[in-house]
C-alpha cells in the first residue's frame, strides 16, 4: 500500500477515513518528499520513511523519537537484550545501537530501502560481506555487522561520533571527501541529528 496525498486536506480526508485506525492495526509508515508530498506506506521500502502516529504526533520533534512510547516501545523491549548482548561484544553502548536501529528500520528486520540496505541496521550488500554478515535479515547478524562498521568508523574518525553517523549514512569517503566533515547532503545532514538525539533520550532513560 503506497498513498501519496500532497496537502493537509488531502490527509485530514485520509486519517478521518481511517488510517488512524488501521496505523493501530500495523504500523504505518510517512515521509515528506523535497516536493512537500507526503507518502505513506505499510511497506518502508525507502529510508526516509519513519512510523506515522496520526494526530498523536509531536510536529516539533521526529515523529520516531515522538511515538509516546507504542508501537517502537514494545519493539526496544524486544530487540534490548540482544542489542545489548550485541553492544557490549563490540564496547558500543547498547544506546547508541538503539538509536540508529530506530531511525534506519524503525526495528523491522526485513526493511529494504531502495538502495538495496537491508534489516535492522541497514547494512549495504559490501558492507554486509565486508562483516561476513550471511543473512542481511537475520537480526542478530546484522546488528553484529553494523556494530562491527560503527566501531571501525568510530576508530576511524578518532571517536567523533557526528562524522561517525554521517559515514554510516554517506559512505566514510564522503566524509573524507569533504574534509572530515558531515558531507553536505540533505539526508546525512538530517540523519545526524535525529540518531544522535535519539541517542542521548536513550541514555537518560538507561540512567533513570
């Protein structure tokens, strides 16, 4: 299912018809194209979509990190013992795992962006076999495979964990490329920010 309404009425027309009631159902995932339409989709096959949360939404903050706590809550629960078994092999802290798993799969394992990454940390077919990562969809190897690119990443770029996601999310030749900065492209400029605030939320929850 792939819905692409282009102005708020159109999506007032939607959500009264009941996608408010079927996003209770499974989760339903939007993103906002550089044209300003908005799609939704059952089926996140592109990376910029996030889970849609209708009215309950917070337009201030990522509709990810804004999902008062169901459905992406239930899916941490799940996922937590293994990305912490998963953090502590690699000395990752489990929140920071939690943090790009949210944004690059929204925890679906079997998520595949139109780039060709897959599973829970979006691992690209090279990066995969560069990890010897067999099954892309399996969640404990590909959590081990991401894990295994972020450690080397943040060893890379001496522990800057900014230029770090950005090489996640670009490739580390384009940060190296542009100097050892965030690469200016509208996607990794945006990615920064949304995994490295989700990371910190996850920190003080772990503190609590």
């Amino acid at each position: 299912m792939s819905l692409k309404p282009s102005t708020p009425l159109t999506i007032a027309i939607l959500l009264s018809c009941g996608l408010t009631q079927l996003a209770c159902a499974e989760i339903i995932y939007s993103f906002t194209d550089e044209h300003g339409v908005v799609h939704f989709s059952n089926v996140p096959a592109d990376e910029r979509y996030v889970p849609f949360i209708g009215s309950n939404a917070n337009p201030g903050k990522s509709r990810t990190a804004s999902n008062n706590g169901h459905p992406l809550a239930s899916l941490r629960t799940q996922y937590g013992s293994v990305i912490k078994e998963v953090a502590r092999a690699h000395a990752l802290e489990d929140a920071l795992l939690h943090a790009v798993v949210t944004v690059e799969s929204a925890y679906n394992p079997r998520a595949v962006s139109k780039k060709g990454a897959a599973g829970l940390m979006q691992l690209m077919p090279e990066t995969a076999q560069r990890y010897g990562v067999t099954d892309r969809f399996d969640p404990v190897q590909n959590l081990h495979g991401g894990a295994r690119y972020l450690t080397e990443l943040l060893r890379m770029f001496n522990g800057n964990l900014s230029l770090t996601l950005a090489a996640y999310n670009a490739g580390e030749n384009n940060v190296i490329k542009y100097g050892n900065r965030i690469p200016p492209f509208q996607e990794t400029r945006n990615y920064v920010p949304k995994v490295l605030d989700l990371y910190r939320r996850y920190q003080s929850r772990t503190r609590l």
